[in-house]
C-alpha cells in the first residue's frame, strides 16, 4: 500500500511540474526539431534518410523504421536550391539526399510577405548539399528575390498545408 501511495505521489508531482513547464517544453521541443532538421540537412548520413513535408520531419532508419515529428504549428520550413544550369524536380525536400548545383556560395536572400514587409534580408551561405533552409511563418506567400555574381532569381512561395518545402526553380539569370 506504502508503495502504491508514493506512485501516486510521484505521478502527481510529475503531472505538476509538467503542467509548469509545459511551455517550455513546447519551446524546447521546437528547438529540437530544427536541431534535428539542420543535423540531418548538413551531416553525412549512410544508413538513415530524412525528408520533409509541410507539416513533418520523417526520419527512416536502415532497417526501414519510420519515425516521424511534428513541425512548429507558426513556422514552415522551406530549402531552396538557386542554380544557373542544373536542377532537379522536387517537391519534399530530402534533407540526407537532395543536391543543389551551387555548393557553399554566398547570395544575398532578400524575402518579403504580401504586405511588403521585410521577413528575411540577409546574405546566406549554402550548404554543402547546394541549398539554403528557411524557418518562415506558416499560411503565407512570399516573394522572394535571391542575387548572386551579378545573376538574379525571382520567385513566389507559399507556405500553406501541402506547399512543397524543396524549392528547385529559382534560376539565376
């Protein structure tokens, strides 16, 4: 009965300190996913594919075990790939096995809402895979203008349920 009790009490005072903590939590867990997402799109993996969707990360094991994780419900990730002669179509990105053409170059990413308002006005590198990933908030579109030696690519994009996170179009001329 003693042992019983102090489960009850253990289970209790856990139940308290996370309904304490729950925002931290939620904050921490956030915090992890794009950990995990920029883990997976800069390493090196062989033996484990991750890939995402507008509203999941889904990470594949060797033995085809699939673990999948909620995204932020106010930000949706997007990567894309400027390139001058080669891409690839795509729709969900592959963060262990899309490639873009321009590896480890600097451009200048220039992203504004409908409403003209400034989200992102930055140079930014690529990475090794040719691709530069964005945090951008969720169920708007965007016009997006990135420069590079001279060369210039403009696009729109979404961020609305099912829009595509691997941006592969943007060809600079």
């Amino acid at each position: 009965m003693k042992i019983l009790r102090l489960s009850f009490l253990a289970v209790l005072l856990l139940s308290i300190m996370a309904a304490c903590n729950n925002e931290t939590s939620e904050n921490n867990q956030e915090k992890d996913i794009k950990e995990m997402v920029h883990e997976y799109s800069v390493g090196d993996f062989e033996d484990i594919t991750a890939s995402i969707t507008s509203h999941e990360l889904i990470v594949t094991d060797q033995n085809n075990k699939e673990t999948t994780y909620d995204l932020p419900e106010d930000e949706f990730f997007v990567s894309i790939a400027p390139f001058e002669t080669t891409t690839h179509e795509c729709a969900i990105h592959s963060l262990t096995g899309c490639q873009g053409e321009l590896v480890e170059k600097d451009f200048q990413v220039h992203i504004e809402d409908e409403d003209g308002n400034v989200v992102v006005d930055k140079t930014m590198t690529t990475f090794e895979n040719g691709f530069i990933d964005l945090w951008l908030p969720r169920d708007k579109k965007f016009n997006v203008t990135i420069e590079h030696n001279g060369k210039v690519a403009e696009s729109v994009i979404s961020t609305f349920e099912g829009d595509k996170t691997c941006i592969t179009t943007m060809q600079l001329v």
